[in-house]
C-alpha cells in the first residue's frame, strides 16, 4: 500500500511538472507558407457623433522572408463586409457583391482603395514590430500602423511557464491619440489549441497621460508560436468620446 501511494505521488509530480513545462518564445514560421486569416473589427464610438461599425475581412499573410532575427511579413486583404450605423443611417457592403445605392457605391470606392494592397512588417523572432510599410490608401482611410502591430504579443527573453508574466513598452509613430503602449503579458496556460498568453496593457498620450486601455488573449501554435487566434479590445477616451474597438483573428 506503502509502495503503490509513492508510485503515485511520484506520478502527480512527474505531471505537474511537464505541465509547468518552461517555453522559450520565438517567432519560427515557415517562409514562403501562405496563410488566410479572418479578421472581424468591432468599433463602437460613443459620444456627440455616435458610430457602430462591424468590419470583417478576409486575408492572406506570408512569411516572405528572414533575414538574421527578423522576419518579412506581407498581409494583403481579400474581401471586406461591413456595417455601419452612424447618426439613423444604416449602410452594409460587401466587396464580392455589386454596390446597389449612391451611399453604398460611395463606401465601396473608399474600401476597394485598400483591397489587394500589401502591407509589409518587420517583426523579430522575439514579436516586435520594428516597422510597418503602409500604403498611403490605407492612411488616407483611417488606418496607421499601429491597426497591424498586433499579430503576435511581444515575448520575453527568457524562458517562462505557465502563471510568469512580464512588461514590454512600444511606441507607436504616426497615430495622433496615442504614442505609447505599456503592456503586461502572461504565459496563461497550454491547452489542445496552443499556448495562451493573456495581455493588459494601458495607452498613453505624448504628454504621458492615460487615455485608454487594451486587454485580450493571444493562442499561439506550439511549433511556430505564430498566432492563431486572438481577441484583443481597446478602449480610448479622446475629446468627449469613448471608442470601443474589439479585434478577433482566426486562421483558417
């Protein structure tokens, strides 16, 4: 009885501890290897002008290249569905359908603009974005950089298991409301899906006041620690609004 209670305990330990496994991360896709993704934006504004608008869009991402730590990633978007409420007045499009009303026809013009156009990031082994080559039609929409530096949470350099977090700053160039993000990752758990890593973060002005909030999950592949999932909100007061923006991504 002795015996079998040792066997056992011995047992439970030997799972903890390979539950408790430490991962290095690192960024490893395979170049060259295409994959398609769907994106779906949710922005709500609340304020003098209030404005919904659900965005889901189909797109395609390549490990283009590596070049010593860091990797070449071109994104280009497929197709774009979109609602938008703003002020009593309701618009869907649909870039695979024909635009049927001037209104819709108008949204069509703007977003065809940035169908098919590449998006080029550097990003690091390590998951920073160390820059983002945006073409002048996805500025001229509202778009900045910071809208596809969040493919993949930033890692650690070291080794960590499940329950060990740690702080990363980025600073954003190019968008007018924020020009910092301190983040605060943790190494959640391992699962059937991948590794999860949680995020809480808080965005600040140049001036170094706090003007909003990002929190969400990443899952990430076992072998290449890309992103395969991920659910990311933001929240932002600016001039007597409060914008609402929730990202999810999937890959096919």
């Amino acid at each position: 009885m002795k015996t079998l209670f040792i066997t056992c305990l011995a047992l439970c330990v030997s799972h903890i501890t390979l539950a408790q496994e430490a991962v290095n991360f690192k960024l490893n896709p395979e170049i060259g290897k295409l994959l398609r993704f769907n994106m779906f934006m949710k922005t709500d504004i609340d304020g003098p002008k209030s404005v919904i608008m659900d965005m889901n869009m189909k797109m395609e991402m390549l490990p283009a290249k590596k070049e010593n730590e860091n990797f070449t990633i071109e994104n280009i978007i497929k197709t774009i569905k979109a609602d938008i409420n703003a002020e009593m007045m309701t618009v869907s499009y649909n870039s695979e359908e024909e635009s049927t009303d001037e209104t819709t026809k108008m949204i069509g013009e703007q977003l065809s603009r940035i169908i098919n156009k590449k998006i080029s990031s550097i990003v690091s082994e390590k998951g920073k974005t160390i820059d983002v080559n945006l073409p002048t039609s996805f500025v001229a929409q509202g778009f900045d950089a910071s809208s596809f530096s969040k493919m993949s949470p930033t890692f650690p350099d070291n080794e960590v298991t499940p329950g060990e977090s740690w702080e990363s700053i980025t600073e954003v160039n190019e968008n007018p409301l924020f020009s910092t993000i301190e983040m605060t990752s943790t190494f959640l758990e391992e699962n059937d899906e991948g590794y999860v890593i949680d995020i809480q973060g808080k965005m600040l002005h140049s001036s170094g006041e706090e003007i909003g909030t990002m929190k969400g999950s990443y899952t990430l592949d076992k072998q290449t620690h890309f992103t395969v999932a991920s659910a990311i909100k933001t929240t932002i007061e600016v001039q007597g609004s409060t914008i609402i923006s929730d990202v999810e991504m999937t890959v096919d």
